[in-house]
C-alpha cells in the first residue's frame, strides 16, 4: 500500500479536491469583470466533475494510440456534452474571452500540481507518468472547451447576420416603394427623377447583398440553400439574365450562344442568382475593352454554362479560394496599379446552389486564355438533392 508521501496523483486530486478548488476559485476570482458578478457556486461551476473525470482517466489503463489521440484533443467522449463544453458555455454567457478561458485551465494546472509536489515528493518512477497523464487530461478538455467556445461564438455571429438581413429589407422596402412612386411621377422636375432612379437602383443593388448577406448565413446555420426544383428551360434563364445585364451594362459587350432549349429540373430563380453572379463576376473583374461570353451547351446527361472573360488572371494561388467567403486577393490591371478585388460571397453561394442541384462550379484561368467559370448541372435532380427540399 502507498503511503501519503507516495500518493499517486488520481488519488491526491479525489482527497484534496476541496484546496484545489480554493486555489483555482482564487485565481478565477482575478479575472474581471466577469469574476465580480458570480458567486462561489458559479465561480466553481464544472471544475469539480473535470478534476473527478480526470482523476478517473488517470486510474483508466491507456494505450500508445488512445494517449496520442487524446495529446491532440481527441480523446474519449460519451454522448452528452462534457463537463469542459458546458463550462466553456456558462463562461462565454458570463462574458469571459476565449483568453480567460485558457488562463482557467493554465491555474487549474498549476494549482494541481503545484500542491501535489509541495505534500507529496515521493521521487517514484510513477510521478512523471502521472504529470504527462494529468497534462494529457488537461489539454483534453481545453480543447473541448475552447471548440465550443469558438462554435457558439460562430453561431451566434451567424445568427445576427440572419436577423441583421432579415431586418433591413423592411426599411429597404420602404426605399424602393418611395423611390418607384417618384420614378412614375409625371409633374416633377426631371432631376427628381433622375435621383430616384439612382435610388432605386442602389437599393436593387443592396437588396442584392442582403439576399447573398442570407443565404451565407443560411448555409452556415445548417440549413443550406433552399431550392425549389422543377423542369426548365436553362438556356431562356440565361438569356434572362444576359438580358438584364446587357441593360445595366449598355457600356459592355456579353457575347451569348445557346441553343434555344436545354431542359434541367432545377430551381428557377437560384439558377438565375448563379447566372446572375458567374456574368457579373466576369463583367466587374474582365478587361473592359474585350467582350465577355455565355455559353450554354449540353450533353444527354448534363447542361453547361460557360462564362469567359480576358483580363487579370487569378494567381495560381488563390484560385484554390475564389469560391471561398469573403476571400479577398490583390489583382494588377493594364496600368500595373494595384487594386483591392473581392469575390465577396456570390461565388460562394453559386457554388452552393449548383451542390444543391447536385452539380458544381469548377474555374480555370492563365494570363494568355483568360478566365473561365463553368457551371455543370445534372439534367435530373439526384434524389439527395430532392430529399433535402422537402
């Protein structure tokens, strides 16, 4: 049988746990201004089921592949939250930063074995394991605890963008209705017109970014991209589309060939959002004096769009992001000046869409062909795409 001087660390934490605590309720006790507004039972919330489950683990036999799954926080877990998650949980509604959060762990570390090495200097071979076993433990629930942290600070980001978006269509609304009435106006100044036609314009534009503003939050919340698949006409979408370009864009050539009809079981409007963002990506970011051009051509399986515009070439680099969210890249025009570009979140969610319709978007681009955008899609919606609309 051990004596007290040869206690091993498991049972040392089970019979101390009350001076460990202290010591970690101490320390957190410095942290403001979070610490000023919790009690001794919140201060203490989950610390003593950690220190009760890691002193378990440090009793539990472990293998080479368990010890180094669980050194890269990969260790173990039941069904249910552990107790490291719902503690990172109450410390962000408490107001902690993910920092604070860290420095609890790094005391709960130091109070551990700094009170186990000053009562127990034993010099047993067994101490070394019982350290790299505790620091395993430790590291475990940091983990766990910073990637929920991390997860709800993500979600609720999220959230707020949805709302954000959600809530500003109603006064943009306002402004397009306001803006129309004027436009329609027969017995005003011709300059108020004017005006209100800019107005509506720009708040087209804004509606635009709202709608792109939720669907990435969309995506993100798990809800994906809604669709409304039925059979169409994908070559009179494009056209659409083109058309509509053409108009907002009178100073631009849009170079279209299609065949008048290429069938798809697709959903209308998000395939003419994908259209609408794959044109005018190649309009904003192509050379001005070159046309850009849309064709749409198939096969007895799928459809494709091709959308080509010369210009700046995608650094090798970045071409790897481009469908990436808020991805942003530094392009060199004619004049060799440097110019901040952005594909924002529009080609993020024509991605999205056509994965939605069971299809993708893949891009190619070098300095002397240009750059291409092509969207293939299937011409029948593959059953987990239907599945997922319902």
């Amino acid at each position: 049988m051990l004596t007290k001087n040869a206690m091993r660390l498991a049972d040392f934490i089970l019979d101390n746990m009350e001076p460990i605590l202290q010591a970690w309720q101490d320390f957190a006790r410095t942290i403001e201004p979070p610490a000023l507004t919790m009690d001794d039972i919140e201060l203490r919330d989950h610390a003593r089921l950690m220190l009760t489950a890691i002193a378990i683990d440090l009793k539990t036999p472990q293998s080479s592949l368990e010890q180094s799954e669980k050194s890269q926080g990969r260790g173990p877990r039941g069904a249910g939250d552990t107790a490291a998650e719902t503690h990172a949980e109450t410390r962000l509604l408490s107001g902690y930063s993910v920092e604070q959060l860290v420095s609890e762990y790094r005391a709960l570390r130091s109070s551990v074995l700094h009170l186990w090495t000053s009562r127990t200097k034993t010099g047993q071979a067994t101490d070394m394991d019982d350290v790299t076993r505790f620091n395993e433990a430790i590291d475990q629930s940091l983990a766990e605890s910073v990637a929920r942290y991390a997860l709800l600070i993500k979600q609720s980001e999220n959230m707020f963008l949805a709302i954000l978006g959600h809530d500003l269509r109603n006064p943009l609304g306002t402004v397009l209705t306001g803006a129309t009435l004027i436009m329609r106006a027969t017995e005003i100044p011709s300059k108020y017109v004017l005006a209100a036609t800019r107005i509506f314009n720009s708040g087209q534009r804004m509606n635009k970014l709202i709608g792109d503003l939720i669907d990435f939050t969309r995506t993100h919340l798990g809800s994906g991209i809604p669709i409304k698949p039925k059979r169409m006409n994908l070559a009179e979408v494009c056209l659409n589309v083109v058309d509509e370009l053409r108009t907002s864009h009178p100073e631009r050539i849009i170079d279209y060939q299609a065949p008048a009809r290429e069938d798809v079981h697709g959903d209308n409007d998000r395939l003419a959002q994908v259209l609408s963002n794959l044109i005018g990506n190649a309009l904003q970011h192509g050379a001005h004096d070159h046309p850009v051009s849309v064709r749409v051509s198939g096969t007895g399986e799928d459809v494709s769009v091709a959308v080509h515009n010369l210009g700046p070439a995608i650094p090798a680099d970045k071409i790897g992001s481009v469908f990436d969210p808020l991805i942003r890249f530094a392009a060199r025009d004619a004049t060799d000046d440097t110019r901040d570009t952005s594909l924002g979140i529009g080609m993020f969610i024509a991605r999205e869409v056509a994965s939605a319709h069971g299809g993708a978007i893949a891009v190619a681009s070098s300095a002397d062909e240009g750059t291409t955008f092509r969207m293939t899609l299937p011409r029948r919606l593959p059953p987990r795409s239907r599945a997922g609309d319902r």
